[in-house]
C-alpha cells in the first residue's frame, strides 16, 4: 500500500500538507486539487492532470513531472529543485519565486507563466518556450537556454552569468540591467532588443544579430562581437573596451559617447 491510499486521489481534492513522497501519482486526474504546502517528494506525476491546482509552497524536489499538465497552476513559492518537467505544459502557471535549481525544462511549454524572481540555476531549457514570458530579476545563472524561445520575453535584472543563450530567439526582449557575464549567445537573436545598462562582459555574442538593438551604457568589455550584426544598434554611452569586432557590421550604429578600447569617447 503506497501513502498515497490514505488520501482520496480526484479532481478538486482537499490534499494540502499531505505526505505523498515516492508517491506513484502517474496519469492521474488531480485537476484544481489543493496541495498547498504537500510534500511531493521524488513523486511520480508523469503525464499527471494538475490544471488549476494549487501547489503554492508545495515540495516537489526530485519528482518526475514529465508531461505533466500543469496548466494555469499555483506553483508560487514552490521547490522543484532536480525535477524533471520534460515537455511539461505549464501555460499561464505562476512560478513567481519558485525554486527550480537544477529542474530539467527542456520542450516544456511556458508561454504566458510568471517566472519572476524564480530561481533556475543550472536548469535545462534547452528549446524551451518562454515568449513573452515574466524572468524579472530570476536566477538562470549557468542555465541551458540554447535554442529557446524569449521573444518579447521580460528579463530585466535577471542574473544569466555563465548562461548559454546559442542560438536562442531574444527578439524584442527586456534585459534592462540583465547580468550576462561570460554567457554563450552565438547566433542568438536579439534584434530590437533592450539591453540598456546590461553586464556583457566577456560574453559571447559570435555571429548573433543585434541589428536595432538597445546597448546604452551597456558593459561591453572584452565581449565577443565576431561577425555581429549590429546595424543601426544604439551604443551610447556603452563600455567596448577591448571588445572584439573583427568582421561586425556597424551600419547606422549609435556611438556617441561610448567608452572605446583605447578609453576614448567617440563623438
């Protein structure tokens, strides 16, 4: 008999506090269940129906939520720390402040979900969709977000340092302040980008496209702009010293007032 026998498992159940740990939750209809602050320890919720439910402060550390729908759920505060939310759906959730260090994201479908101040160090991403989406001030430091999708995503005074952004869509997205030191961001597109005041440092940005860009006193130094484009990009006022530019294209690009590598001011 699992602990989950103790508890009547159904649509809407009353479940808050419960001690489902190791609990075998696979495929189940658990739909606007209340599991505020249950402990979900290493839980199987494969493929498991969670729309609506509340799981605020709930303790999923290590639980398998693979395909798990999760649509439009209360998941504020929560530990997802080491789980895997593989292809999960998680459309319109609200992750604010929830603790996904280490979480496997990868193909998980989080259009229209609240990220803000969430913590997703080290987490997988890869692929994953996060247009539009809320990253306000959130941990992604060393996050995998190769070929993901940010467009129109909010990020300002997010910490990406060490982050690998390759090949990922930033069309149109807010990094205002955004810490990207030494992060990976080859071939990505942040074309009407904003990234006024953004870290930059040693990042690498090889082949990615800037063109109409925002990098007003952003911190460019020492970043790799190989083969860039930065066509019509506005630079006042930005940090480029020893920036590399070796083959970047710079038509129409704003350079009033930024720091050069010789420590000059362009004018």
């Amino acid at each position: 008999m699992g602990r989950e026998d103790d508890y009547t498992i159904k649509p809407g159940a009353d479940l808050t506090g419960a001690d489902l740990t190791k609990a075998d939750l696979s495929g189940v209809d658990l739909s606007r269940a209340h599991l505020g602050g249950a402990n979900l320890t290493k839980a199987d919720l494969r493929g498991a129906d969670l729309r609506g439910a509340d799981l605020t402060k709930a303790n999923l550390i290590g639980a398998d939520l693979t395909k798990a729908n999760l649509i439009g759920a209360d998941l504020i505060a929560a530990k997802l720390s080491d789980a895997n939310l593989r292809d999960a759906k998680l459309h319109g959730a609200d992750l604010t402040s929830a603790n996904l260090r280490d979480a496997n994201l990868i193909g998980a479908d989080l259009t229209g979900a609240s990220l803000r101040d969430a913590k997703l160090r080290r987490a997988k991403l890869t692929n994953a969709n996060l247009s539009g989406e809320d990253l306000t001030r959130a941990d992604l430091t060393k996050a995998d977000l190769s070929g993901a999708d940010l467009t129109n995503a909010y990020l300002s005074g997010a910490d990406l340092t060490g982050a690998s952004l390759r090949g990922a869509k930033l069309h149109g997205a807010d990094l205002t302040s955004a810490y990207l030191r030494d992060a990976d961001l080859t071939g990505a597109d942040l074309t009407g980008a904003n990234l006024s005041g953004a870290y930059l440092s040693d990042a690498n940005l090889t082949n990615a496209n800037l063109s109409r860009a925002y990098l007003t006193k952003a911190d460019l130094n020492r970043a790799y702009l190989t083969n860039a484009k930065l066509n019509a990009v506005r630079l006042s006022g930005a940090k480029l010293s020893a920036v590399r530019l070796r083959g970047a294209k710079l038509r129409g690009a704003d350079l009033r007032g930024a720091i050069m590598q010789d420590g000059s001011v362009h004018k």
